[in-house]
C-alpha cells in the first residue's frame, strides 16, 4: 500500500491510464475526482466490502 499526502489540485496516476485528484480538503474531509477507462469499475469501499 502506497501513502502519500497531496494538497488540493495534486494527483496520483496509476498505470497511466488512471488518474486521482484532490479536489477538495478541509476539516477532515476530502473529495477526489477519479478518470478511468469506462471498462475499469470504481466501487465505494462500502459497497465492496457487501459483496
């Protein structure tokens, strides 16, 4: 598992096809935007974890 802090606007690009943005962070709450492939399924961990 990879841990790195990034700041509002920085990313992360995983196999150059997949890219995670910060977008927002404050107060303990973060929102990332994510670009994959239509054929990549994106999932909540909250929803994995029920099947």
């Amino acid at each position: 598992m990879l841990v790195v802090g990034r700041k509002p606007g920085q990313y992360i690009v995983i196999n150059e096809k997949i890219i995670i943005k910060v977008v927002k962070s404050e107060e303990g709450h973060l929102r990332l935007a994510i670009e994959a492939p239509k054929d990549i399924p994106i999932v909540r961990g909250e929803l994995f974890n029920q099947e």
